[in-house]
C-alpha cells in the first residue's frame, strides 16, 4: 500500500515537473528574478526596496523547491548529477542561498543570483542546443582566433615601424598598435587613424584595406562557418537520434504486439484442445 502511495506521489511530481504550465511558470519566474535583478540597481523608497526583497526571498525558495522536485522526479539520479545543465542549476540556486548580509560572502551572493538569470538558457531546450552547438565550436574557432592573433602581430609591428613617428600615441609600441588595430577592425573611426597616417604616407590606406578585409571580412566569416556547421551537424545528429528513438519505440511496440498475439493463439489453442 506504502509503496503504490510512493509510486503515485512519483508520478504526479514528473507530470508537474514535465508539465507545460510549470515549464512556462518557471520560466515567468525567472524573467521576474530578472527584473528584480535590474530593480535594485535603481534608488528606490523603501516600502519597494523591501517588498522587492521579499520578493527575491519567494524566488530563491522557488528556485529550491523546483530544484528538488527535479531531482525526485528523475529516475536516474546519477545521471541528474551528471548533466552540466543541472550542475549549473544547482550551484546558482544554492549559491543563492547565501544571505546577503556584511560578509565576506556578499560579493559572491550578489553574484550568483545576477547568474540566475541564466537558468532560462538552461530551461529552454532551444537556447540549450546552441549554446552546446556554441561551446562544441570553440576549439575550432580558437584556432581562427590564435590565426587572428598573428595578422594583428603583423600587422601591429608593421604599425608601429612605420606610423610611430606620425602618432606616438596610436602606433608607439606593439601592444598599442594591436589596440588600435582592434579599433580599425571595430570600425571605431577607423577612418581617422587612416587619414592621419595618409598626411604622411599617401599609400597607407592598402594597409588598412588589407587588415580590414582579412579581419571583418574573411576571419569573421570563418568563425560564422565554423559555428554553422557544428549546429549543421548537431541537428543531424539529434534528427538521427530521434529516427533511432523512434525506431526502438516502434519494435518495443510490435514486439508487445506479437506477444500479445501469441499469448491469445495459445488461449485459443487451449481452449479447442479441451474435451468437449
């Protein structure tokens, strides 16, 4: 009796946890744990201040009881404890949980419940796939950026050999050459840099047009192909991955079928062997 209550109790808490209603719910709580977030950034009186304080309180607890459910619901609690999503998830709401008072904590606090926020990347399942699309791009594209890095070297000694005389300033050492090439890959008045440097050198401007169009042009293209084609491949794989799933429910299913039909031939059978 104890266990089909259990059983029972199990069930409901998966429906609401699996439910559409709690999903959007929790995602309405989460946009409200925003606003607060912004709120308090602002001098309010203090009957708002408080009240919005009570109201950070009620989500925190939320967050938790959520939370929780989640973890009751999961079959498989290993594999709950396994998944980076629900890691992440769960330091923001027990980091949360930190009061925010004057202690050495209260940095950390303020933080972590700025990042809950964040939980809405990891309650939308869409905004989860590109971030892991995103995150799966990331060797390649440190790759363009290391390759990045050497154009900018160049193009900064370059800089600084022959326009350190025209702008100490913009062009007096490398390190400063790569800050204003990032401005000129920026397009942040790019064009100034390049008129002052042409009062001297008439001929500068192909130097910039180079470093634009390897820069804004060709790199930046690279890194937009190289993240396409992991969520290329990444959607492949999930359709694949639901053909599969698919395919496996439909033989579990013919497979019961079968059973069920052989188990009522052997009723039949049974019963027209018996004497009449």
């Amino acid at each position: 009796m104890g266990k089909s209550r259990s059983g029972g109790l199990l069930g409901t808490m998966k429906r609401i946890e699996s439910s559409v209603w709690f999903q959007g719910f929790i995602i309405s709580i989460i946009i409200v744990a925003a606003l607060t977030v912004g709120a308090k950034t602002y001098s309010l009186p203090y009957g708002v201040e408080l009240g919005i304080n009570y109201l950070d309180n009620f989500i925190t607890v939320f967050f938790l009881v959520e939370l929780s459910l989640r973890f009751i619901a999961c079959d498989d609690k290993r594999r709950f404890l396994k998944d980076p999503w629900n890691l992440f998830d769960s330091v923001i709401v027990i980091g949360s949980l930190i009061p925010i008072s004057d202690t050495d904590m209260i940095l950390v606090a303020r933080l972590l419940r700025v990042f809950r926020v964040l939980r809405l990347v990891s309650v939308i399942p869409d905004l989860r796939y590109l971030i892991n699309a995103l995150l799966k791009a990331i060797p390649k594209m440190g790759y363009i950026a290391l390759l990045m890095f050497i154009i900018f070297y160049l193009f900064a000694a370059v800089g600084s050999i022959f326009f350190n005389e025209v702008n100490e300033t913009l062009w007096g050492d490398i390190a400063i050459s790569m800050l204003t090439l990032f401005r000129v890959a920026t397009f942040e008045d790019w064009t100034d840099v390049m008129y002052e440097t042409m009062e001297v050198y008439p001929m500068s401007w192909i130097f910039y047009i180079i470093f634009i169009f390897l820069t804004a042009f060709v790199f930046l293209n690279m890194m937009v192909g190289v993240v396409l084609d992991v969520m290329t491949r990444e959607t492949a794989e999930k359709e694949q991955e639901n053909q599969d799933n698919h395919h496996h429910a439909l033989v579990a299913q013919i497979s019961d079928l079968q059973a069920q039909v052989a188990r009522l031939s052997d009723k039949i059978d049974s019963q027209n062997d018996k004497p009449k």
